[in-house]
C-alpha cells in the first residue's frame, strides 16, 4: 500500500537579500514521521519549518501538503491580537464540545486560560500557542522550542503525549534529552543543504562528525590535486602551450570548486577567565525562608557553598529558585535567617530574561557601552580579560558578522542573543558565575563549549535549568525546590537526583514531592555514590596532584638557591608567590581526593 505524504518540498529556493537560504531543496515528511529538525544558529531551522508551515513563500518550488492533511505550526512569538485571554486563544477554532482538550493541555503546561492576554509574558504566550497545537491535534506538529519556558514537570507531559501521539511531527529544540526520546529521524541543515537521516537525534552528532570528517579529507585531496597540476603548469606550461589547454582548464576548474565551497561556521571562540580565586566559603546560608503574602516560598534552609562547586537549582516555574538563586548571592533578602558572602567574590550573572540587553542598542553600543568593557578613549575597542579588542573582531569571535555590529539587538533571533550576553559575560574575569536558564535557544555545538568551559572553570557556578541532560553534566550537587517552601539538597545532577528519589525512568513522569521537609537533613552524598561530574574528577585528581608536587619541587630547586635573593630579587619573589600558591592547591586538591575517595569508598 502506498502512503501519501503529510507534505512534499519540491526544488525550495529562497534567498534573504544574501546568500540563498536553500537552493534545491526537496523534502517529504511521511505520516508517522518523528523527526528532529537541526543546525547552527542562524542556519536556517525556523525559516524552513515556515515554509513548510506556508507562512514563507519560497522564490521557487512548492509546497503541498497531502489531500487532506492538516498542518500546524508553534512559533516561538506568536500573535495573540485579537484575543482577550489566554484560553480563547488557545480555543480558536475549536467546537464547544472539545473545550476540554485546551483545559487538559492547559493543565499539562501550565498556563491560566482566563491570564488576560495584554498581562501575559512572552513565556505564557508560548504555552498557550502549544496548548492551541496540542487541542487541535493536526496530522503533521511543526514544533520549534516548544520545551522554552517549560518546567521539568511540563516537558515531561509534553514528553508523553507526543509520544503517545500517531501524528507526524517535526521538531526544532536545545533540549537533547527531549529530542533523544522523541525522534526517529533527523534533518540537518547545513550551508544551505538539509541532509535527513533515518535515525533519531540520539546518533546525530555521530552523523556530523562523520560528515565532516569526510568533507575534510575530500578537501585535502582537492588541494592535493590542486598542487601538483599547479606546479605541473609553473615547469611545463610553455613548451606545451597547444597541446595541454585542456589540462589548464581543467586546473581552473579544480580551483572554482575549491572556491565553491561552503566553509563551516566554525564554534563561538568563548573562553572563561575565573579571575582571582575566592576565599574557600563562598555562600554560607543559615536558616534561610522567604514568604510571598501568606505563600511559602522558601522554609528555613540552610547551605555551605564552598569554592568550585557546581550546584544546580530545580523545580516546577513559580516555586521560587530564581528567588532563592538572588537569596544566595546577596540580591534579595531573606525574611529570616542569614546569609554570609565569602571573601574577594566577583560575580558574573546570566539572567533568562536578558534583561541586561536593551533592545533598542546596537551590538556594538551593547559592547562598548558597558562600563567594564569600556576601554578610555576608544570607542571601537573593548576590553577583554584585560586585553583591549576591537569590537567587530570581539563580535565575530562570537558568531556575529560585521554588518549585525550596527544592527538593533531586538532583531537578533534568541540564540544570537544568548550569545551576545554571553560575550558581556566572558569579557570579565568572575570566580562566582550565576546562570538562570543559560541553555535557552542555544545550539548543540554552543551547548558543548559552554559545558566544556564549565568542567574547567576554575570558580564557582550557581544553575538554574530545565534542561535535563546539561544538568547532568554540569552539576556536582542538586537543590530540589518541590513546593510548599521545601528546598532539598541532592548529590549529583538530574539523573542522580531521579535515582536518589527512586524514579529512574523520566520520561511520562511527573517528579512527585516526598513527604519531607527542607529542614530535614539530606542524605549523605556517600549513600548514593559519585555523581558523572564527580567520578570524572576522581580519576583527573591523581595527576594533578603529581604535576603540583613536581613544579613545587623545581620551585623548591630554584628559592634554594642563595644568590637568587641578591641578584634577582624581584625572581625570588615570583617563586616563592607560586610556591606559596602551588601548595594550597596541592592542600585543595589532596582534600578534594580524600573527599571524592571516602564517599566512592561508602
């Protein structure tokens, strides 16, 4: 039996007063298709998904969806003129009889019907698009970031329903976990191409990396070839000149296909400089609480952030962690209890609203008129970990071309943003780095950097995030908010947290509070072992401890030498300041080990 297609692409061109966006392009989604939709930032993903949605119209090819089939589309900044609430958005369309299913989605995501639309926030906006797409239930769900300003407990609903779903869909999303569990296929635009592959998003990076590596030693032959008939035509040429114009042309050729080819976008050039080091207490919180009117947000809690810890903060929207997040580092106080700041803390903060970002500036005023970056007396330089950049070539290290240097941020895509903060960010030395939904709209590779910068980050890191499988693999320690004022502190990451509370298996679940209170002391890290993070350390701890013991004894070496004092003072010094420097973190690192050892031991 022959299936008729949800939708067909037929020879898509489109350009954007540039390079074409697409060129060719062909595509079928079959019913039943699940399919994760990816690439850089800026590649392209929203700008297909509408064209396939018909709210683009490419310059060339067709777009036809299957006898029919209904298509509908999530966009990320949905139009709700017109509508007065929420909830007669969400119900547009619909027949009375089916009300329920906006109230069911609703319930699910966690958005109030009757919010008047004029008072919603963007996030609120969104959920109600996604309640409106999951009530009508088209055969074929365009989804771009539906997981953006979803808690954990409303992915999962999400998470279950498509799962459960027979419908086709099409998904563009950050969230790796989401899409692992989703998808059985991918579509991966890439300069201009969109590859697909039968297989979900769990064997993409596989894919990629594969490609690439072929790509790249197709290039190398090319060059290669390219070389040797140059140096044939630099010896011979003119003794041949009649009879080996063929070859000429053929080198042309060999370079215009060189020409031809699409570098890849190379990653954000982002770099971490933790500054001078903290005192070893950097947060120490005592019997902290926080009520909003008669709501508990926050009873007495009590922890101790020592220097390099990576501690995740987690729990359903509106519980309170962004709260407890400005609690902790001094930007709010508490109603009761006390909080200690350590000593020599320089904090850097990336907020999930971007509100540190005006809209209406350039990129390049964003940059130059941030009064630490200024550099005196230049206005198209910034300063950067000390160092004094131009600011377009600070941008592009960025991901951001010369002519987006003038342009307004508020015409930036939320990935481009997210990376322009981050830019603010990275500009300054910090050893206390504050992160409130940092993955949002970020793209795999973005995503990879910044949790390898964390994993060598030399300070203190304080997450807030939904997503799963970044906070498995940034955090060390896990503070579960569930409600009620309750706060919970956990060894480990996400997974680790699920395991501790005897739920291994995420997906369709709804993470339930036990019957406990946050002044109850938490379990002992030692009872459920090392976290990812931690067993990584372990291993790492041994040789690290073997370099510091060898440069303190070539120090040791060179202070023993009694001319060095009188002859080159200012050396001696130097030494015995890195002396002095090498033993404390031999002192850290030792205690670290003992420490990672005794609770891989119980």
């Amino acid at each position: 039996m022959v299936r008729v297609p949800l939708l067909q692409l037929n020879d898509i061109s489109l350009t954007f007063g540039g390079d074409p966006v697409f060129e060719g392009l062909d595509l079928v989604v079959q019913p039943g298709d699940r399919m994760a939709l990816v690439g850089r930032n800026g590649s392209g993903k929203s700008t297909l998904m509408k064209v396939m949605s018909g709210l683009v119209e490419p310059d060339r090819g067709e777009v036809t969806p299957g006898p029919g089939v209904s298509v509908g589309y999530m966009e990320q900044e949905p139009d709700l003129s017109g509508f007065d609430t929420l909830g007669a958005f969400a119900a547009h369309g619909l027949e009375p009889s089916e009300m329920y299913l906006v109230e069911r989605a609703g319930e699910g995501l966690k958005f109030d019907p009757a919010r008047p639309v004029e008072t919603a926030s963007g996030g609120e906006r969104r959920r109600a698009a996604l309640a409106r797409l999951m009530a009508r239930e088209p055969d074929l769900m365009l989804l771009d970031e539906p997981t953006n300003h979803l808690d954990i407990e409303a992915i999962a609903w999400l998470e279950n329903e498509l799962k459960q779903s027979r419908k086709g869909y099409v998904i563009i999303s950050h969230d790796r976990a989401f899409l692992r569990a989703l998808t059985r296929a991918t579509l991966w635009v890439d300069r201009g191409a969109v590859r697909r592959q039968e297989k979900g998003f769990a064997d993409f990076e596989e894919w990629r990396d594969t490609v690439w590596d072929e790509e790249d030693t197709q290039r190398h032959k090319l060059n290669r070839k390219i070389k040797a008939e140059a140096r044939w035509a630099v010896e011979g040429i003119s003794a041949r000149r009649k009879r080996n114009q063929g070859r000429v042309r053929a080198l042309q050729d060999l370079r215009a296909e060189r020409a031809a080819q699409i570098k890849r976008q190379g990653t954000a050039a982002m770099a971490l400089d933790a500054g001078p080091k903290s005192g070893r207490k950097v947060i120490e919180a005592t019997d902290i609480s926080k009520s909003f009117g008669d709501k508990a947000i926050l009873k007495p809690f009590s922890i101790t952030v020592q220097r390099g810890d990576r501690i995740a903060l987690v729990g359903p929207n509106g519980v309170g962690k962004t709260t407890l997040l400005n609690m902790l580092i001094g930007k709010e106080a508490p109603d009761a209890g006390t909080i200690k700041l350590g000593t020599n803390l320089e904090l850097a903060l990336f907020d999930q609203a971007r509100a540190q970002l005006d809209p209406e500036m350039s990129l390049w005023d964003s940059l130059t008129g941030d009064p630490e970056m200024r550099v005196s007396g230049k206005a198209d330089q910034v300063m950067v970990r000390g160092q004094p950049k131009h600011v377009v070539g600070y941008l592009k290290e960025f991901l951001f071309d010369e002519a987006q240097a003038r342009a307004p941020v508020r015409a930036l895509s939320g990935g481009e943003k997210a990376r322009l903060l981050l830019a603010r960010i990275m500009a300054r030395p910090s050893n206390l780095l504050v992160l409130d939904e940092p993955t949002n709209d970020l793209d795999v590779e973005t995503l990879d950097l910044m949790q390898e910068l964390l994993g060598t980050y030399d300070g203190t890191v304080l997450l807030v995030s939904h997503d799963r499988d970044f906070l498995d693999r940034v955090a060390a320690t896990t503070i579960a908010m569930e409600g009620d004022g309750k706060a919970t502190i956990y060894a480990g990451g996400w997974s680790d947290y699920l395991r501790q509370r005897g739920q291994d298996d995420f997906a369709g679940s709804v993470v339930k509070p036990k019957s406990s209170t946050s002044s109850e002391k938490p379990k002992p890290a030692a009872k459920s072992g090392l976290s990812f993070t931690e067993k990584h350390r372990l291993e790492a701890l041994p040789a690290e401890i073997e370099r510091l013991e060898a440069e303190i004894a070539k120090l040791e070496e060179l202070l023993g030498n009694p001319a060095l004092f009188t002859d080159h003072p200012v050396k001696f010094q130097k030494a015995t300041d890195a002396l002095v420097e090498r033993h404390e973190k031999l002192s850290a690192a030792e205690e670290e080990w003992l420490m990672l050892e005794e609770k891989a031991s119980a």
